[in-house]
C-alpha cells in the first residue's frame, strides 16, 4: 500500500489545494460578489434618491400651483373690487353732472369747492408764489378755473 511519504504528500497536497481555494476566494470570488453587491446597492441607492428627488420636486411644483391659485384669486378679487369702485364712481358722477344740468350749472366746482381751494391756499402761504408747490397745486389751480371768477358766479348759486 501506501507508504508515509505518500500520505505525507497527500497530506500537502490536499493543504495546497485548500490553501489555494481559499486564497482564490478571497482574493478573486470574494471581492467579485462584494463588487456586485456594492453595485446594485448603488443601483438601488441612486434609484431612491432619484425617486426622492423627484417627489421633493413634485410637492414643490404642487406648492407653487396652491400660491398661484390663491394669488390668481385675490387678483380676480382686487379687480372685482375695483371695477365695482368704477363704476360707483361713474354712477356718482353721472349723477353729480345730472345735478349740475338739473339745477341749470355749467361750472363743476360749486361755491364750497372754491372756497375750500381758496383757505388752503392761505393756509399754505397765502399768495406767495414760493410756498406754492408747482402749477399743479390745487390752489394753483384754483385761480385758473373758469368758473372761480365772476363769469360763473351765477352758475355757482345753491
């Protein structure tokens, strides 16, 4: 049969043969399946990070669709508002000129319009043309009416 040195041999033989799997598996197989696994971890990794991206910017989107609604709102509000403050004012004014007709004026500014015009003009410094803030102070105006001297003094009767 065999002799010592044959089991011997065998011994190492089989001790070389394991040596070498396993410094084959960890060498070669071993950092191959951790590469992969590191890999589709990467894979997985980026795939959530995308999809959380993408639904930050999804609920940003949505966000800024609430503000501009709300703000188109209050836009569609405001011009409400000032259409119906428009068109009172037509109203008070076509009323105003129908009084004016009415009571058979051609002068807009009636006797209290003058006189308001005129006392702020001497509260702001009388008739000095310095205190006078440019020609389209009111009081500045106010001497330029056609109707704020003697030619429309009839038409300026209550």
């Amino acid at each position: 049969m065999f002799g010592i040195f044959d089991y011997l041999k065998l011994g190492i033989g089989a001790a070389a043969g394991a040596s070498l799997m396993l410094a084959y598996n960890a060498m070669i197989h071993d950092p191959m399946i951790h590469r992969e696994a590191r890999q589709g971890y990467i894979l997985e990794a980026q795939k959530t990070a995308l999809e959380a991206q993408l639904a930050e910017r999804d609920r940003q989107v949505n966000a800024g669709q609430i503000v501009i609604d709300a703000y188109q709102a209050q836009l569609k509000n405001a011009r409400e508002t000032e259409r119906a403050k428009s068109e009172q004012a037509e109203q008070e004014i076509a009323a105003y000129e129908k009084r004016l007709v009415d009571e058979g004026r051609t002068c807009r500014l009636g006797v209290d319009d003058i006189e308001f015009l005129r006392r702020w003009r001497t509260e702001r410094g009388g008739d000095d043309p310095r205190a006078i803030a440019g020609a389209g102070h009111p009081s500045a105006i106010a001497d330029r009416l056609p109707c704020a001297g003697d030619p429309c003094a009839a038409d300026n009767r209550r």
